[in-house]
C-alpha cells in the first residue's frame, strides 16, 4: 500500500490533488489508505475521498459529513470504539470492520470518471485478493457496488444495485447494498438512519451466522 500513497496514475485527480496541496497545505491531499482492522471480516467500500473529510485527515470519512451516520453506525453494531471521527489521531479502533473507497484520490466535484474508477480498481481487488477474513462487503452506493464486481471479474449487468440488497458472490463472500451515507442522501431522507441500521442488521446477522 506504500505505492498506493505514490499513485500519480490518473493525471486529472493528480493535478487536482497538486492544486489543493497549494492551497490547503495542511492537508493530507493524497492518496487515502483503508483503515480499519486488517483481520476484519467486514469490509465497507464508499466512493472516493471527500475535501474537507478524508482528503483533509488521511482516514476515510473521517471529518465529513459522511462519516457521522457511518462511524455512529459502526459504533452502535460494535464495530467502532466510538461514535465518531474527527481526527485521525483522535484514538478511534475500528474492530473487526476496514473501510477503503472505490476511488482512493480526491475527484473533482466529488466525481471520478469513469476511466479513474477503471485505473483505481487494481487497488481495491488487491486488498480483495489478500483479505481471506473478509466475510461481507459493504457497498456505498452504485460506483463502489460497481467496482466490487470490478475488482472481482464480475459483469457489471451480474448483479443489481438496490438498497439493502444482499448477493452471494461467485467465492462464497456476502455483497450487501446502501445508498452512499452522504449529506445529500441523508438529508433529503433517500437514507434514513433507520434504513442505514437496516443494512447493518443484516452484517451482523451475516458475522454472527458465520
């Protein structure tokens, strides 16, 4: 993962990690690695890096709006030690749960495109590749939904997004389904915190079958 902290493949987000450097050199502004238990059984995938949350602290969503329903969730189905992340050195463990993203840079508008979500792939299949614990994944919404059949040689017409939806995949590990925990989800009720609950209910029913 120390190349990944190097990765200059996609020339936009490169450039645009390089502007935001300039102007906020206080943050992190590259590449976010997963964080997160490296024997966990649950994997929660997002989309990519936010301004002010995990491009500005190093962890992901930790600091952005994001983050409050997810690392209170995680907290509350005993996956978190706290409730919240704000900082990256602000003492949070994570138990038995990683999180990465789809897209490790920082998009501009908070959209990668298309050919930056193909060239980041390598990077989620690899920690695919090396995770033998991870039991459930966790998609945030449809482009990490995506990329987890990308980063595991599935067709992408092979499964279906739909909020709460659990798939088996191909090598026995469980696929479950959200809409992205964002701000605007959230606040226009696509996502209540019951609903998110919901998903997580089905993770620890997952684990505790296991």
């Amino acid at each position: 993962m120390n190349a990944l902290l190097a990765c200059t493949d996609c020339p936009r987000l490169a450039g645009f990690l390089a502007e935001v450097r300039e102007r906020q050199p206080d943050y992190h502004a590259r590449p976010v690695l997963p964080f997160g238990d490296p024997r966990a059984r649950l994997l929660v995938v997002g989309l990519a890096p936010g301004m002010h949350g995990a491009n500005r602290t190093g962890r992901p969503f930790t600091g952005d709006y994001a983050g409050i329903l997810l690392y209170e969730t995680l907290h509350a189905f005993g996956f978190g030690s706290q409730p919240a992340s704000l900082a990256a050195n602000d003492g949070l463990r994570l138990t038995d749960c990683r999180i990465t993203n789809a897209v490790k840079c920082l998009p501009p508008a908070n959209k990668p495109e298309p050919a930056e979500i193909k060239a980041c792939n390598h990077y989620l299949a690899e920690e695919l590749g090396v995770s033998p614990d991870v039991k459930v994944i966790v998609a945030l919404g449809l482009v990490a939904h995506k990329a987890v059949l990308m980063a595991l040689g599935l067709k992408q017409s092979a499964l279906g997004f739909a909020h709460a939806a659990r798939h088996v995949l191909p090598d026995g590990r469980v696929l479950i389904d959200s809409y992205h925990c964002s701000r605007y989800n959230t606040q226009t009720r696509r996502l209540t915190s019951a609903d998110f609950q919901d998903v997580f209910h089905k993770v620890r029913a997952e684990l505790d079958a296991a």
